[in-house]
C-alpha cells in the first residue's frame, strides 16, 4: 500500500507522522528517505509524539542512535555517517530489532543491505520552502 501526503508546514509534517505512529506495531521498523532538510526529524517528531513520548526529540547524528521510553520503546537511528549495513550490525542492530520498539531511520538508504523488506519506506521529498511530498509505502506482509 502506498499514500501520499502534501503538507505546507513542519507542525502539518510532524502531524503526518503522529498519525503513522497510531498504525505501529512492537518491532515495526520505518525507514526514512529524503535529502538534507528534507523534514525527516520533523516526522519522527510527530512519530516519537504519537507513540506517547513527549521529550525533546534531535537526531541522532553523531550517536547514531537515541532512545526514547514511550508507549513502545522508540530507538531513532541516523544513518548518515554509516556507509555500510556491516556498521550498523556492529552497533546491535539485530538487538534493537529485537527489544519490542520501534525503529525510527533516517538516512535508510546508507544501509539499505540491513532491511528484510517487512519495514515501512517514508521518503520526503521538498516541494517548496514549506511544502513536502511525503511518501508511505507499507509492506504487504
């Protein structure tokens, strides 16, 4: 399944991923593609809201990965430093995927090898200053 969503705002994309997170399941893994600046940490902001978590959410950059206790453990992944999967699994991926959370990862396409195809593509693409494009596809499994 695939759907589309304009927005005009960083409140109407952090929105977009509230109501993404109504949809997630423990151990759901959504992947987030789109350039610099394109919103992403804004819609794992409104995905971080909608799990419950009301903290302040920054990507993960420099540590790779944050973790946020909500509703359902959230462990948000940048991605952007990493240029292979074999240095996400020695962080503890398969971990991660395992502790009942969900996965929230930006720059997805630096390790696309470490996907099974059972997660969620979020890809966000800039259409103005204000307004994106964003695209969810969601695996039929």
């Amino acid at each position: 399944m695939k759907i589309e969503i304009i927005t005009n705002s960083v409140s109407e994309t952090e929105s977009a991923g509230s109501a993404l997170a109504k949809t997630l399941a423990p151990s759901s893994v959504v992947t987030m593609f789109g350039e610099m600046g394109a919103g992403k940490t804004a819609f794992v902001r409104g995905l971080a809201a909608g799990l419950g978590f009301s903290g302040r959410v920054t990507s993960p950059t420099f540590t790779i990965v944050n973790e946020y206790e909500a509703e359902l453990p959230i462990f948000h992944f940048d991605m952007y430093r990493l240029s292979s999967a074999s240095e996400l699994f020695d962080i503890g991926w398969e971990d991660y995927l395992h502790r009942g959370g969900v996965c929230l990862v930006e720059w997805g396409e630096n390790v696309a090898d470490a996907f099974n195809g059972t997660e969620i593509i979020v890809t966000i693409e800039k259409l103005s200053e204000n307004g994106r494009k964003i695209t969810v596809e969601v695996p039929s499994v």
